[in-house]
C-alpha cells in the first residue's frame, strides 16, 4: 500500500492542482477518478472535454476557414491556441498532428522538440543542445516559445525544468519519517478522509475539519510514514523534532498552480502572505526566559587612523577570526606596506580566550584608487583555511578601469600566510558582501554585479545583478546564480549554510515599479524603497524558495543564522502600511527600527520582533546560542526599547532572544562617544564574540590600547559565555 502511494502522489497532486483551477474558474465540472490515495487511482481516467465542445474550441482557432478535423492541417499557433483555451478550462492536453491528447500532468518535451522551440526562439539560429551554451536572455526565449506551445516549463541551473513531469515527481516525492508534510502530500490525506467534493470546496485550514477528521488526517499521514502532530493552531509538527536529514529533491519537489511556479511550504492553517497573530511575535505558547550573558573579555585592536572590524567568524579550534578594513599604518599595523592607497584590509585571529594569535593584511594601488581592499565577510573552511570576501579598486592587482571593482577572494592558511588571491568580475563594478563555507570544502559567496563580461560573461548588460557563487576550496566557479534588478541595486549581503549544504542568502533589493520593467527582482519585491527577501537554495544552486520581507519604507537585512530548524533574520525597517507586511501589527517608533524574524525551513514566518525607539537603531548580527539567540546592533535612541542607553552619539547593544522569541534581554557595550557594534558569531552554544569599533576611551572601553587618536575609531573584539 505504502509503496504505491509513493508511486502515485504525483498523479493526485496534478489532478489536485488541475481540479483547483477549475474550482478557481468558477466552472463546475466532476473531476475525473477519486483523490484517494489507493491502487485503483492510477487506473482513473483522464478528464477530457467533450467532442463538439472541442470542435467548436478548434473552428475558434481556425477562424474563418472551415476546418475538415485533420489536425495535421493546423499550424503550430493554432494548436497552440487550443491547448491554451482547453487549459483556461482546466484541462491539460497537448495538441498533435493526430488529434488531442489529455494528460493528468504537463508532458515533457522531447529533445527534437526543445532544440525546435530553440530554433524558433533564436531566430533560425542552430542550438548546439548544450545549456551552457544559451545567454540568460535565450534561455527565457527558449522557454518562452516552449510555454506557448503549451509545456510548463522553468528555467534550472543546468537544463530545462518541465515542473509537471510524473516521473520526475514519482523519483523525487515521498514521505518521509524526517520531514512535514508537503501541500500535496496533505491533499491527498484530507480527499481520502472528507471525499473529493468536499475537498473542492475545503479552505486549506485544519481547523475548518471537524476534530474526528483532523484525527483521521493525522492518522492517515503518520501511515504513510510521518511522525506528526497537530497543534492548537492547526499547524503540524514533527514529534520526534529529527535533525534535519531530508533530500534536497525531496523535501522541495516545485508545484505549479495557475501558471506560478512554488515550492511546497509547512502546512499551515493561513496562507503565509496574510499576516496573523503569530507574525507578532505575541503568540509563543509560553514564556521563556531570555539566555543570559556574561562579558569575560575585551580589546581593542588598530593604530592611529580609521579601523574597523567589519565581520567576526567562529573557528574549528575554538577561536575566532575578525575581519575588517583599515587605514593606520602604526600600532596593531606597523609595518604595512608604504605602497598600499586608501583603505587595505585584514583577518585577525584570536583564541578562545580572546587572546590575539595572528594577522594577515592585504591592499592595493591605483591612479585613481577610491576604495583600496575593503573585506566585507570571512569563513573559514573545512580545511581550517580562512577565506575572506570583499572588493577592490586596485589596478596592482589586476582591475582593469579606473572607474570598475572587483569581487575580490583572498585565502589564508590555518597560521594566517596567504595562499591565493583571486578577483571575480568583468570590466564594471563587481562586488561581494557575503561569504560562508559549504560542507563539501568549498564555500559561496554574494554579492552584486554590473558586468556583462569576464566571469559574468552572458549575463545581461548595463543591468545590475544580484549574484551568488559556489566556489571550491581553491577558488574556482562552480555555478552562478543571477538575478536581475534593472537600473536599481540588488546584493546578497548575508548567507548562511546549513551542514547538509541548504543555502539561505538574504538579498536586498530596490525595485522602482516603472524603471526597467525587465527586472527579475519585480518577481520578489517592490513593496517599499528596499526590500528584503530570503532566497533557500540546494546545495547544487537550484532555487528552492524564498520569502519576501517587506515593510512599505526601507527595508534592510544584515544578517542571518542558522538555527535548530529553519534561520533568524536580522535588519532595519522604517514603515509599515501594507497591509501583507511580515511587520503587521507593529509601530515604527523613529528613524529607523531594528528587526528580528524568525523563519522556518520553509521559510514560513514563526514570529517577529522588533526595537525601537525615536531615532536610528538596527540590529547588524544575529547568532544561535544556548536557550535562543543573541543580536547586536547599534543605535542613536535613548527611549523606547534602547533608554538603556544614552551614555554617547552611537551606542552598541546585545539583546538576547528566547527559542520563541517571548522575552528579550538587553546589555550596552559603549562608552561616551561613538560605539558601533557589526558582527556577531557563535563558537558552540555557550560562547559568542561582539566586533565592531569605537571612539571612546571611557566607560566599559576605558583604559584599553589601543586607544582612538583625534575621534578616528579603532576596531574591538569581545567575548562573552552564556550562563
């Protein structure tokens, strides 16, 4: 039985899904077979529509010229133009030279057919038939011409995707001990239990069945092999709370409804765009205390010109590795090279104690040197080299125009000498924010481009693209993924990996509704000036799905963690008016308002919280610790969620966060001038180190050397244990 179920849940769910457009359509037709899960489905048949109605679809389509019935005589835009109608009647059927054939899921196209479409797309060009070989903006003509011609097809990492092919849903669907439930897993439980009329008119919430059948939906699933309970709410979740060992494949087998393309979601009682009660936050079941902290160490580090730790990164040996830009060429960077123009960057490395062990720097010249090398992010990978991500101006190391940038990658061994340094890019400006390690030894970084050539070679022109980029442990390109933002900025600023090589990168996009209607990011965003979205990619770069975090102001993400199930997402925001916001239900008190949003793994909203008070204040990193979470950030506030502060222009902050977001706790770290806190990052769940810089020279930053020189900021590095 169970066997067999996982062999059909493909047909049930096209069916499902082709059923629900009809119900949408406000057509009533008796679906054909039964949604039950049993042997005797796959024996159903097809729903087809009648002979003369079809006729009359086909003369529609012929026009004026009367037709003999020999679909041998229609050309490919008729037959197009039948599957089209027959589609808005809820059918899905292919059009041939022999007739029409009717399917319980969209059919692939064969190879011939596909290098056909390709033909056409291309304008009479020949296809060589290798993926690679097609432009971003060939690849959508092909699948542009495939889709009229009636195939659901999307665009993959290495191919042509036809999202409804059976087989491919048989080989890549199944239930599983270690995963919830997907949309269409779920649907063919509650048609076996209510029976298929009443499944039509079902409203998707488990609380609209009576407790006998929610039971009874609950048993059905856990036979199949679940382990599953149904909370107050509605919601499922696993019994067991099983580390997260599902397939990629599997636990995101993509669905198609009404033409859009979705990956399967937590099943949830509302529809995760709407906000409810528990997007505030408000709704924790119960009251957890916030973890508490101690401050076991302190220091600053840099000379006597601007400093800055920029990100901190937790290392295998216990320690951890700063990373920053810097100006000063004495103190803690004596010795820099004399030749280095504006701004040069390092790695820091200190032990578990926060003792410092070693450094390593690099920089650059030019003629017209604007920036220097400015490091933005560092990982450190599994074999325990620290690889560190940025940009760069300079022509001594290789970028080719006064007025381009590069990405640039810079590898140091375990002991801090340097391995390799490489750049990423074309001939525009080329950018990486972001960086963090795979578990296969290589690591992706994120970022945004310009360029159209080099190592962006086919991408689209004068557009600005959002990228992220596998690399292996020696730097070279595994894949790229592009999204394209118009004449507007779009980066991937934050990612994080889970151990089994799911890829969360937090994207900001400004999308202006109007400029550039090519972009792709108008897929994702243009609810506000800049908007948030969180993409969850496989380990091979196959989008998976991604939820949109947006305010209608400006909305900023700096950073995200992995946590037991599913990530914590931290950032500002400065409005909120539309009504679908995930920050619905809240008041921006001043400037800007810091945020934290807590996801699942599917990228569902578990609760949402922020702090405010009535000038600046955001929340720049977010880790996993021992009983919930810790955030840093800064702010110019001194009411509101931040009156424990005041003491100087900017003040640091850690807030700690309970597992369910109920309690929060607050600590300043600052002194009486300008404090800012970057980075945050977890070694183990009892300890976490705080980077960032600061002009003071009093309170808790009294007495530390270095000290700043004329109000120009050196960098610091704290340590702290969670109680």
């Amino acid at each position: 039985m169970k066997k067999e179920v996982f062999r059909i849940i493909a047909s049930v769910l096209a069916v499902t899904l082709t059923v629900s457009t009809i119900a949408a359509c406000g057509r009533k037709k008796e679906a054909a077979g039964s949604l039950v899960a049993s042997e005797t489905y796959s024996e159903a048949t097809v729903p087809t529509l009648e002979d003369d109605a079809l006729n009359a679809l086909v003369q529609d389509a012929v026009g004026d010229e009367k037709w003999d019935g020999d679909y041998s005589k229609l050309t490919q835009e008729q037959k197009t133009a039948v599957q089209k109608a027959l589609a808005k009647q809820g059918y899905t059927a292919k059009v041939t030279d022999n007739g029409v054939v009717y399917y319980d899921y969209v059919p692939t196209a064969s190879e011939e057919e596909i290098a056909a479409a390709a033909k056409k797309a291309l304008g009479g060009k020949e296809w060589d038939g290798k993926y690679s070989s097609l432009t971003d903006d060939e690849k959508a003509a092909v699948r542009d011409e495939l889709r009229e011609q009636g195939y659901d097809v999307e665009l993959g990492q290495k191919d042509f995707v036809f999202m409804g092919d059976a087989d491919r849903k048989a080989e890549t669907t199944k239930y599983s001990y270690d995963q919830l439930p997907t949309r269409e897993q779920l649907a063919v439980a509650v048609a076996e239990v209510i029976g298929t009329e009443a499944y039509l008119k079902w409203d998707g919430n488990m609380l609209s069945l009576t407790e006998k059948q929610r039971e009874e939906v609950l048993k059905l699933l856990n036979d199949y092999g679940f382990d599953l309970a149904l909370n107050e709410q509605g919601v499922f979740y696993m019994v067991h709370n099983p580390a997260n060992t599902v397939t990629f494949a599997t636990a995101y087998t993509s669905t198609t409804v009404d033409g859009t393309t979705m990956a399967p979601t937590t099943i949830s009682t509302t529809a995760p765009e709407q906000p409810t009660e528990n997007l505030t936050g408000t709704t924790a079941s119960k009251t957890v205390p916030a973890p508490e902290i101690e401050r076991v160490a302190l220091s600053t580090f840099g000379g006597s010109d601007s400093d800055l730790f920029a990100h901190v990164t937790a290392t295998s040996d216990g320690g951890y590795v700063a990373t920053g830009r810097f100006l000063s060429n004495d103190g803690d960077y004596a010795g820099t090279d004399s030749k280095w123009q504006r701004f040069r960057s390092s790695v820091v490395k200190y032990d578990k104690n926060g003792v410092f062990q070693w450094k390593g720097t690099v920089g650059g010249s030019s003629t017209n040197a604007y920036m220097g090398v400015l490091f933005e992010q560092s990982a450190e990978l599994k074999d325990g080299g620290i690889v560190a991500v940025g940009v760069t101006d300079a022509r001594s190391l290789g970028v080719v125009k006064d007025d381009a940038s590069d990405g640039i990658l810079v590898k140091y061994d375990k002991n801090g000498a340097q391995q390799w340094l490489k750049r990423f890019g074309g001939t525009q400006e080329d950018i990486f924010a972001s960086v963090c390690a795979t578990p296969d030894g290589g690591f992706v970084a994120g970022g945004r481009t310009i360029s159209s050539d080099g190592d962006m070679q086919g991408a689209a022109p004068e557009l600005i693209k959002a990228i992220l980029v596998k690399f292996n442990a020696d730097g070279e390109v595994e894949w790229v993924r592009r999204f394209n933002s118009g004449s507007n900025s779009a980066s991937f600023v934050a990612i994080a990996v889970t151990d089994e090589g799911a890829i969360y990168g937090a994207c900001e996009a400004r999308v202006a509704t109007g400029r550039n209607m090519q972009q792709d990011m108008l897929t994702y965003a243009g609810y506000g000036g800049n908007d948030v979205i969180i993409f969850k990619f496989g380990p091979d770069g196959e989008l998976l799905t991604h939820r949109t975090l947006a305010g209608s102001g400006h909305d900023n993400v700096t950073s995200i963690a992995i946590a037991d199930r599913g990530v914590i997402v931290g950032g500002s925001f400065t409005q909120n008016t539309h009504q679908n916001s995930v920050f619905a239900g809240t008041t921006n008190q001043g400037d800007t308002d810091a945020f934290l949003v807590r996801l699942d793994e599917y990228l569902n909203v578990e609760w949402v919280k922020t702090f405010g008070g009535l000038e600046q204040d955001t929340i720049t990193g977010v880790t996993k610790i021992k009983g919930g979470f810790a955030a840093v950030g800064s702010s110019k506030s001194t009411n509101g969620a931040f009156s424990f502060l005041g003491s100087g222009d900017t003040d640091a902050f850690v807030l700690t966060v309970s597992e369910n977001g109920s309690e929060i706790g607050k600590t300043a770290l600052n002194g009486t001038k300008f404090d800012q806190a970057m980075a945050v990052a977890a070694n183990g769940p009892r300890h976490f180190a705080v980077v960032g810089q600061t002009t003071s020279a009093t309170n808790m930053f009294s007495g530390l050397t270095p000290a700043p020189t004329k109000d120009l900021p050196v960098s610091f590095f704290a340590l702290y244990d969670v109680k």
